[in-house]
C-alpha cells in the first residue's frame, strides 16, 4: 500500500500552465457573458493568473495568445509577469480569426494566404524570444464543410511543407506543438483531426516537435489514456491542453465532467515517465469560465489536477503488475481503484499548510479581497475577450 507520505515530495514539481484568455469573458455561439472585474489587458490577466499561483503554488506560467494577447513590449511584459512571481510560458498562434483564412491558413490553396499564415509563426517565434517561452503551440481550423470542396490530399502536403518552414525557423531551445481536433470550425474533414496525423507531421519534422493533447477533441468515448499511452511510448507528447466536457469541445474545469477520466489520464502520464523529472510533457490549462468565477475557476482547475496527480502516484505499481502478469483481473482493477477513490483532500491540505500555503487556497483567495478590488478598479475600458 502506497501512502501519501510516499508521493508528497513528488508533488512539489507540479506545474500547471495557466491560459491567459481563460481570465478574459467567454461564451459560446449565442452569448459572451461580462463579469465585473474582467481584465481589460494583458497584464490583468497575468496578474489575475498570479492570483492562482500566490494561493495554490501550482502554477508559475501563463501562455499566451496571439493576437489577443499583443502588446508593444515583450519584455517589459515578461518583467511585469517576473515581478508577480509567474513566467510567460507557450505561445499560441491563432489562424482562425482573420477574414484571409476562410478557407484554410497553413493548408491554403493560395500562395499568399499561406505565406501570411507562415509570417504569423513566425512572428509568433519572434515573440517567444521576448518571453522567454519554450513551446509555439499551433492549432488550426483548417478543414472543410462539404465532401469534394477541397483537395484533402494536397492539404496535408501543403501543410507539411508549410509546418517544415515554421520548424525550421525555430531557435535551438524552442519547439512546436500541433494539437489537434476532430471538429469544429470545419463540420466534414479537419486538416489536423486526430493524434496520429498530429504525430506523422511532428515525426516528420524533427525531435523538437510534438504533439499536444487537447483532453477536450476526441470523439466521445475515445480512450484518451490509451493515447496517452502510445505518445509517451513513441516519445513525441509534447503537451497536455487541460479541460473537461460533457459533449463536444466544452471547456469546462479539468475534472469536472468526469474525475475518473482524469485520474486515468494521469496514471498513464506517471506510468509512462510523463511526470518524471526530466519530462518533455508540458501541463497546460485550455478552458473558458463562461458562467463561473474566472480566478477561482483557474483555482480549482489546478487542485483537480493536482488531487489527481496525487490519486494516480497512489496506485500500487508493483502489486499492480503482479496482479496483471498473474491475469487477476478483479484484483488488478481493485488496485487502481483503490487509488482512484483515496481521498487525498485531508493530506494535501496539511502537506499545503506544511509549505507555507493555505489549507483552502479558494478561501484563502475569497479572504483576501482581490477580487472585490479588482470589480472596484477595472472600470471602464474594454473586456477583454475572445477578439481582444
Ligand atoms: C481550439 O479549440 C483550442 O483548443 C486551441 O487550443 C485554441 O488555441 C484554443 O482552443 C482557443 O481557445
Ligand atoms: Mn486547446
């Protein structure tokens, strides 16, 4: 039996990477709700971002969106983070917004469409050398909605050729991420819709690329762990996009929709070395607080992961594989089990306080009146969002 004082000093290493539009107003299709107190900048979001870390000590960078998150000065926006306590972490490039890539950007069919979609990672490279980011992550919306309206098969090669500029442009320390998704923009073919295109682009590229693992892009009852599984195997899971769903891309808090799933997500991390020292696997957060408090949304976003993280490093590994080998079946499934409904809640908040942190991070947070000092001071100007 594993107990937690085995696996507490295995949790001091958690780092979860904050998405900096998770701070901004969201919504879907029909609505984007305003909530009092919204960052109006890229800075309020990293301070509102360094809120989370302050109370859970979970989360020392913030990634980035481009364009939403552009500002005249990179490095003084590093500073401004630095001095809060965070580091500005993945850059996200965004080809999905701009009236030139109605049909597809690093896909396109036109020379020139493509050479902007081009010209934007590399810009984005420019940045990440201001940010000190390691990880461009790119995700496209490329795809179509009707069967023959565009040619699948050059799209991948003009896809490939596009990525290998990209790639190419890369400094020596940073590295491309490409996520994938199955649909939504495009309603009939994407051009990068699952993990093993993802993976035949990135292996094609070279060791600096990976794929990343949005937990939200799969078919439902996809067995996302397997996936998991058979990156860590093949060494190419660059990075984890972090949210949970009932139906399709929902975005909700990682481990609302279905615990059970994260902590399997998260054996498969440890069991496959993902969680090790020395792991490639970035942990990112990719969610929307459309309806929820935004910085305590982020907050108990990280805990999930965190009591999770804890559940999964429970599991008896070597009674485990005993059982497997002797094909106990039962007793095999009763280990992970077991693990899975330990609750870690009580030790974890001792092992915080240990640490200097609040028991209760959400009420440490709620104490100390941050967000009523924010509704009081962010007024006028304008929210941001999704275009902002
Ligand atoms: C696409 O649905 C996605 O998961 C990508 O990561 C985008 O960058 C992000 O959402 C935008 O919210
Ligand atoms: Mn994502």
């Amino acid at each position: 039996m594993v107990q937690f004082s085995d696996i507490a000093s295995e949790l001091e290493r958690q780092a979860i990477e904050l998405p900096s539009w998770a701070f901004g107003n969201s919504g879907t299709r029909f609505k984007v709700f305003g909530t009092p107190g919204t960052p109006r900048t890229p800075e309020e979001k990293i301070a509102d971002a360094a809120q989370v870390n302050r109370y859970t000590g979970l989360a020392p960078k913030v990634a980035l969106h481009i364009p939403w998150d552009k500002v005249a000065d990179y490095s003084a926006l590093r500073s401004y983070a630095n001095d809060l306590g965070v580091e500005l972490g993945t850059i996200n490039s965004n080809t999905f917004q701009d009236e030139a890539y109605k049909f597809g950007s690093l896909t396109s069919s036109d020379p020139a469409t493509r050479q902007k979609a081009i010209d934007h990672h590399l810009e984005c490279i420019e940045i990440m050398h201001l940010t000190g980011s390691q990880d461009l992550k790119i995700w496209l919306a490329d795809g179509t909605n009707y069967p023959g309206q565009g040619d699948i098969r050059s799209r991948q090669d003009l896809l490939a050729s596009s990525l290998e500029t990209i790639y190419g442009a890369l400094g020596e320390e940073q590295r491309l991420v490409l996520e994938y998704k199955f649909f939504e923009p495009a309603f009939y073919h994407t051009d990068v819709p699952d993990w093993g295109t993802s993976y035949a682009h990135v292996a094609a590229l070279g060791d600096r690329a990976f794929v990343c693992l949005d937990t939200g892009h799969h078919a439902p009852g996809t067995n996302i762990e397997f996936i998991v599984a058979q990156l860590l195997r093949l060494g190419k899971l660059g990075s984890f996009d972090f949210n949970s769903r009932f139906y399709a891309d929902d975005d909700l808090i990682v481990g609302a929709a279905d615990p059970f799933q994260l902590f399997r997500i998260l054996y498969e991390v440890v069991r496959g070395g993902g969680y090790d020292v020395d792991s490639p696997v970035a942990f990112m957060l990719d969610q929307c607080h459309n309806v929820e408090e935004k910085i305590v949304g982020q907050m108990r976003s990280v805990l999930n992961v965190q009591e999770m993280t804890a559940r999964a490093l429970l599991v008896d590994r070597a009674a485990l594989l005993e059982a497997q080998n002797a094909n106990d079946v039962l007793g095999a499934n009763a280990i992970l089990m077991d693990a899975f409904y330990t609750d870690v809640r009580p030790s974890l908040a001792a092992w915080r306080e240990s640490r200097g942190l609040a028991g209760d991070p959400i009420a440490a947070f709620k104490a100390s009146g941050y967000q009523e000092r924010i509704v009081a001071e962010r007024v006028g100007g304008a929210q941001a969002s999704w275009g902002a």
